[in-house]
C-alpha cells in the first residue's frame, strides 16, 4: 500500500475523494463557478515549496512520446520516473465520481500531493498520470487480429466500446499548453528582475490558472476515458484555453522585455568598455535590432551624410536633455560651437577642432507634437543633433545612476575619442565659465577657480554690498579720473535700461570699486596693497601661478590709465580687463553693436568684439613712439599712448613701450 509523506495510505486517500459522502460533496465548488481570481487563491495555498526535483525534460519527452508520438529515445538507464505517484494519482483520477465539484476536489489532492514540486512539474506529473491510462488505450488499438494476448487485453479493457476521439483531442491540447507553462519556467528560473521583466509577475498569476485547469482536464478526461464519467470537454477545453491565451499575451510581453534586458546588458558591456567614442555612441542610440531603422544625425539643419561617423577620432560633448525649457543651454551650447571653430588653437593638449557637440533629446513616447518641438529647437541648433522617433536603445544606461545618471535636468557629459568619460556634467563649468574652461573637464574649472578666486576675494572685501550670480553681468570699474567714472556710470545706466537688453532677460549690474552700494570708503588703496602682495608671491611652481602673474601685471598696467578702468564678468568667470577710453567708448556706442549681442549669443562676446576694435582704431591713432637719443644718460619718458601712459621701457639707448605684449598685458 503506499505511504505519502505525511503517513496517509493511498486508500484512505482515494476514498476520501471517490466515496465523499453525499452531503460533504454537496458543500464543494464547481469549478465552472469559480472565476480565475479565486481558482488563483486557492491553488496559492496549496503549494509550499519546490524542494522536490523532477526532470520535467526527460519527463515531457516521454509523455510527447505517447500523446504526440514524437520519436525521442529516452534510456531506460537514464531516467525512472515515479511509478508509485503517477499510478497513485491515475486511481485517484479513476475514482473520481461523475461531477464537476468531484473534480475539483480530486484537482485540488493533485496539487496538495505535489504540493513540493515546481508548477510546471505538477501539471506534467498529472500529464504523465494520464498518459499511463491513455498510453494503454491507444497501444491496445493497434494489435493484430491474429495477437490473442493483445486482443485478450483488449477486451478485458473494452477498448472496443469506448469513444476517446473528444479524449484525445483534449490530451493533446494538454501537452501542447504544457510546453507555454514550460517557457514560464525556463523564464522564471533565469532570475530576472521583476523591474525588468514587470510581465514575468503576471504571468505567473496566469500560470497558477492554467495549471489548475490543465490538471482539471486531465481528471475529466481519464474518467471519459475509462468510461466512468461522460463530462462535457469542451468547457474543460474553453477555460483552459482562456486562461492560455492570457498566459500567451503576457509570455509575448516577456519575451519582448527580456529581449530589452539583453540589448541593455549588451549595450551596457559597450558603455562600459567601448572600443572608442562611435562604438560608444551606436550603443546608446542605435538599435540592437537587425533591420531597423537608424537614427539620423544633422549639423544644424543639414542632414550629415557620414551619419556617426563624423565623430570618428574626436571628443564629444554629449548634451542630453529634454525638450522643454532648454533655450537657454542651446543658446550657450551654439555659443561654445562657435568659439570651437573661430579660434581652433591647442590648449592643454586639446585641440578645439577635434570637440565636437552632440544632442540627444529624451523623449520616451514620440507623438506628433513632441516631434514639431524638437524639429523647431533642431532647426535654432549649429551644433550636432541626433533624430530619432522610436524608444532610445541607450535610455535605461542614460538614468543609471552608476553611469551618466540623467533625471530631469540636462546634462552635458563628456567624452574622449577612446571613449572614456573626461567629465560627468561638463555643463556646470560651461555655464560658469564659457569657452575659457575648455577643454571642459572639472579640473579646468578648479584651476580657472583658483586663478580668479583672489581677485574676488580682494574686489568683495574692497567692495561691500556686491553680489555675484552666475546669470548676471557685473561691470567693476574705478580710477583717479572722477568726471570718466561719472560718465562711465551714466553710460552703463543708460544700457542698462535699454529695451533690447531688457527684452534679452540679460542682467547687468555694476560697481564702483572701493563704493559697492553706499559710499565711496578707503578700501580702495588696500585692494592694490593686496595685488602688489600677489605680485610678491614667487612662486610659479604650476602653470595657474603664471596665469595669476599675468593678471597682476595686467591689473597694474590698467592702475596707470590716466581716465579709469573697468573689468566685466559673468559671474565668477572674469570676461575682460578693459582701459578706460576703449571701453567707455564701447559702452557710449552700444547703439553700434546691440543687435551683435543677438547674434553672437552673448553680451559679453559682442561687448569684446567692439572693445577689441576700439582699441584698435585708439592705438593705430596714437602709436607707440620710439625714441633715440645720442647721450648717454638715459632719460625717463612715459608712453604717449593714453590707454597706457607708464614709463617706457629703455633698451639701449631706445625708448619703446611694450604695453601690446599679449592680451593680458597692456
């Protein structure tokens, strides 16, 4: 007699389903009552664990064997199933009385005895229990007249007064939902992550449906097939296969989410160790499918025809941003793409020729209208665009916090012609400090920080009451000359009420040095005390200390202007050191060069452009003179020229100046 795990016999078991006393078997569910969220709760809580192996592949090849006479060889050496739970469970299905609740009752002892076992080995356990009777039965059609054994079995099992044809179809549709619940298994047991994979968790709510009927068919059809019970199929078959089709649409979901789960690790392994910038690039926004359409790359408004690969060899900066209010960083980005291509000179081992910029919108559903907005932000683009109107391949590496971590906010990271990641946000020290922190990496910033950060120091403890913000222009300017610091502040009043500035949103504020918002104080001579210590300080051991050298010579050269001087900044980042004529000529002219501030898309840009020309037109007037004399004492002569006027230089017995030595001398 057999034993189940909890000490039952078989018997006991069998007549508790078989012979259920009337009554009792009164209070038990139709199945057919049954919807599939309840099916789903009380099939839940008849499993425990999968603890309980069961080679469900040897297993099925068998069951196809018998059932869809496949021809798949299994040793006999090799696999022996569980004789005594596959003929324990073909009796108790044998036994089961002729109602729909009985085989319920008998559905639900299945899955209790396999209650161990993994979902899909329970459903194929009932299988093969079926295929045993079912097995016997097609077997036994097939001798010959003349095989006295075979038709003595034959008899003894009626085989000639049943009617299996509806059996046999409803077996073979069993095996056949088998091999879904299967690819169920073989999906679940992978370990994907229920984030990745969101179908996978409803699928198997599926799966818990259709395994209960799958098991529920094989009990009406093992007692139709044993002529015991006359059940109707066909509405075993139509709740097995409603619960299929909901398993297949959701499976569809899976394979197509785990398909995205592998391009992410394939792209995510190029990421992370690309061969160089445009095997990068093709990661992140071009599909990993065969046959799709490739995205579309333009420089400005025209289409580039070498598609990725005009990045090939270069560094790219990568702005990566949504499409709503981001006019001001394509403004800033245009303006960098031009200073990229007017002054192509090597800085810091980078040449700006080789940096290109490249924009990637993020739009996780394109419609109509996000693709009008983008095409009108493309077409106020100089700078590189990708087009792309399906789901961005590279997305879920973009908002990986481990990787370019894009929220909300844009982001501009860049990176080498290796493919290496130089700077995470190149943005933040673009919009602080423009075109001077190229080549953009935040060690540019600390150092262009670091150059300044004295100066501030010194014009902020000279100067109380200034405010510094990074969207705001500030003129600082001062001098021995009172009548040009009168005119020169009535002349920045006069711009900045200007309605072209006003409607340019462009803030400019401006400071008296030593006066800030109140009165002139006497901070004034301390300040140039702390540039003359600056200038004391000797040390060159870094490149910076030279820059700072340079900006103490420059600062005392302005000093010496006999009408003032003036420093514009943005920000912290100092933009010009300016001589009193040229730049109180430039902002008296404003008139003359407004509309370049549109243009050049910045008002320190345009503000340049004219200063550099005024100086220009005020030295080609006013030459440097060289003088010669035949004495030998060697008189001291100032400089004629009113944007300098300090003592000349003697070299020989020649007088010259030398306040053109670079930009940032005098």
């Amino acid at each position: 007699m057999a034993q189940l795990s909890n000490g039952t016999s078989s018997t006991t078991l069998i007549s508790k389903s078989g012979t259920t006393s009337i009554p009792h078997r009164a209070s038990l569910p139709n199945p057919f009552d049954l919807t599939d969220d309840q099916i789903l709760d009380i099939v839940y809580l008849a499993h425990l664990n999968d603890d309980e192996t069961c080679d469900t592949d040897k297993l099925y090849n068998l069951v196809s064997n018998i059932v869809l006479r496949s021809q798949s060889p299994i040793s006999a050496a090799s696999f022996k199933p569980d004789f005594l739970t596959l003929k324990l469970i073909s009796c108790q299905m044998i036994s089961t009385r002729s109602a729909a609740h009985c085989v319920h009752q008998t559905t639900m002892w299945i899955l209790q005895h396999l209650k161990c076992y993994s979902w899909d080995a329970k459903a194929l356990i009932a299988i093969a229990a079926l295929s045993l009777e079912y097995g016997s039965f097609v077997h036994l059609t097939q001798f010959q007249t003349n095989d006295v054994l075979g038709n003595s079995l034959r008899q003894l099992n009626q085989v000639q007064n049943r009617n299996a044809s509806a059996v046999g179809e409803l077996v073979m549709y069993v095996v056949q939902v088998f091999q879904h619940i299967n690819e169920w298994a073989t999906y679940a047991a992978d370990g994907y992550d229920p984030e990745d994979v969101p179908d996978l968790t409803e699928a198997f709510q599926a799966i818990l449906v259709v395994v209960y009927w799958s098991i529920a068919s094989t009990v009406a059809s093992t007692g139709n097939l044993i002529g015991v019970s006359n059940y109707k199929l066909s509405e075993y078959t139509f709740r097995l296969s409603t619960a299929v089709n909901k398993l297949t649409m959701h499976l569809t979901k899976v394979k197509e989410q785990i398909a995205n789960v592998r391009d992410y690790i394939t792209i995510r392994n190029i990421f992370d160790r690309p061969k160089d910038i445009v095997d990068l690039l093709k990661a992140l926004i071009y599909p990993q499918q065969k046959g799709a359409e490739n995205p579309k790359i333009f420089e400005g408004t025209n289409l580039v025809t070498k598609g990725i690969e005009v990045f090939r060899q270069k560094h790219v900066l990568l702005f990566i941003s949504g499409l709503d209010s981001i006019e001001d960083e394509i403004s800033l980005l245009n303006s960098i793409y031009e200073r990229l291509q007017e002054d192509p000179r090597e800085a810091k081992g980078f040449k700006k020729e080789d940096f290109k910029i490249l924009w990637i919108p993020i739009v996780v559903k394109w419609s109509q209208s996000s693709r009008e907005q983008f095409k009108a932000l493309k077409s106020g683009t100089k700078f590189y665009a990708v087009e792309y109107f399906f789901e961005l391949p590279g997305l879920k590496i973009i908002k990986d916090t481990e990787r370019l971590n894009y929220e909300i906010q844009p982001i501009a990271p860049l990176f080498s012609s290796k493919g290496t990641l130089l700077n995470g946000n190149a943005l933040e020290v673009i919009f602080e400090w423009g075109i001077e922190a190229f080549p953009f990496r935040k060690i540019d910033g600390d150092e262009l920080t670091q150059k300044w950060k004295w100066l501030w120091d010194l014009i902020l403890k000279a100067t109380p009451g200034l405010q510094v913000k990074e969207n705001r222009y500030i003129f600082i300017y001062g001098g021995a000359n009172n009548t040009w610091v009168q005119n020169f502040t009535q002349e920045l009043s006069k711009i900045k009420m200007n309605q072209s500035i006003q409607r340019a949103d462009i803030i400019i504020e401006n400071y008296q040095l030593g006066k800030g918002k109140g009165e002139l104080n006497n901070s004034v001579p301390s300040f140039w005390i702390g540039v003359e210590r600056k200038k004391q300080n000797k040390k060159h051991q870094e490149a910076v200390d030279c820059e700072i050298q340079k900006i103490v010579k420059c600062l005392f050269c302005l000093k010496r202007d006999p009408q003032g001087w003036a420093i514009l900044s943005k920000g912290h980042n100092i933009k010009h050191l300016c001589h009193g004529q040229a730049v109180y000529q430039t902002v008296a002219e404003f008139q003359n060069w407004k509309e370049k501030v549109f243009e050049r898309e910045g008002f320190d840009i345009a503000f340049k452009e004219y200063y550099d020309a005024k100086e220009k037109e005020i030295s080609d007037t006013q030459p440097c003179e060289d003088y010669t004399s035949a004495s030998s004492v060697i008189a001291t002569i100032a400089c004629p020229n009113p944007t300098c006027g300090r003592v000349m230089e003697v070299s020989s017995v020649n007088y010259k100046c030398c306040h053109r030595d670079d930009a940032l001398n005098c």
